[in-house]
C-alpha cells in the first residue's frame, strides 16, 4: 500500500527503530512510547485488521510477536507485558496497517490492565448484579458481573457465528 506509513517503515522509506526483521515481519519501538522497549510488530503484507490479513501471514505476526517478546525479556528483565492491538477506530487504532503493541511492563508502572480499557459490559443489555453467582474468583471481588444465563446466551450468539 504505497501511502501507508508501516508499509513505508517495513519497506525502509521511512525511518524507525527495528528491532527485528525476517522476510514476512518487521517490529520497530513506537515513537511515543508507553514504557520502555514499547514496540511494535506488522507484517509487511499490508492489512488494516486481522480480519483482512491473509490467513498465511498470521502465523508469521504471531511467530514475530513471540520473537519480539523474548528479547525485550532478555534485554529489559520487565516483569510482564502488556501485548495487545487496537483493532478498528472505535478501539483507538490510529494507524490503518495492523500492528501488535508489544508493552513490557514493571511492578509498580501504574498502569492497569486490559481490563481497564473498557467497561460497556452494560451498555450492551447485560444487567449486572453483586457477587452471588458462579464464578469462585469473581465471588472474591467487589465486582458486579452478569448473570451466567447472559454470558451463555452471549456465547451461544458467537458460536452461531462460526
Ligand atoms: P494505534 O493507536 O494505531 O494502535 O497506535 C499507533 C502507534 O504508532 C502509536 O502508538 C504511535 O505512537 C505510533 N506511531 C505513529 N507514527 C509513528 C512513526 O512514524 N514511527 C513510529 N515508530 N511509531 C509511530
Ligand atoms: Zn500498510
């Protein structure tokens, strides 16, 4: 895609930090990053999601993510990582090339969870209730949850869309 700023990074007409390359994938450290070593992984086949990625190019992304994420462990000793991608302009995706954040992080960086991206669980017409229910790890927390019937029915719905 002649215009796309990752397929010019991956193609060496725009410069970036790379880290890693192989024939299928390039990672490069983001500009703005979120903690250090925040990089990024793309396939240098150009996708905008992982819906239109081609399924021979998703072993190799993910192979690359893997990759990426032992060295930045080897280099950096983070304690975790935060490994995630904003998928579509309602997730915050700025740039229209696929791209895996790859985010080491350290006890005590003050940043949160995946968990703590979102919550619409009742925007959706889930009606959430105080601990009471099924799951022994959510009895633990102060959390209100959606009835088990709601997650089945849910679950039923995407199955459908196999
Ligand atoms: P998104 O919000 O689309 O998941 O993230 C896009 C990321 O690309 C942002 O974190 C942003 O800092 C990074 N970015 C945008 N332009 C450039 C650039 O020219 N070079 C590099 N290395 N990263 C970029
Ligand atoms: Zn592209």
């Amino acid at each position: 895609m002649p215009d796309c700023l990752f397929c010019k990074i991956a193609r060496k007409e725009f410069g970036s930090a790379v880290i890693y390359e192989n024939g299928d994938v390039l990672a490069f450290l983001d500009i703005n990053p979120r903690a250090p070593g925040h990089a990024m992984v793309v396939s240098r086949t150009h996708s905008e999601t992982l819906l239109d990625l081609p399924d021979e190019a998703l072993a190799p992304l993910f192979e690359g993510v893997k990759t990426v994420t032992g060295m930045l462990q080897r280099a950096l000793a983070p304690d975790g990582f935060t490994i995630g991608i904003n998928h579509g302009k309602a997730s915050g995706q700025a740039v229209d090339h696929l791209h895996v954040h790859v985010i080491p992080r350290f006890t005590g960086d003050g940043g949160g969870s995946i968990h703590t991206v979102v919550s619409n669980a009742e925007g959706r017409g889930w009606k959430a209730r105080p601990k009471d229910s099924f799951s022994p790890s959510l009895k633990a927390s102060s959390e209100a949850h959606p009835p088990k019937e709601a997650l089945e029915e849910m679950a039923a719905r995407i199955r459908k869309a196999q």
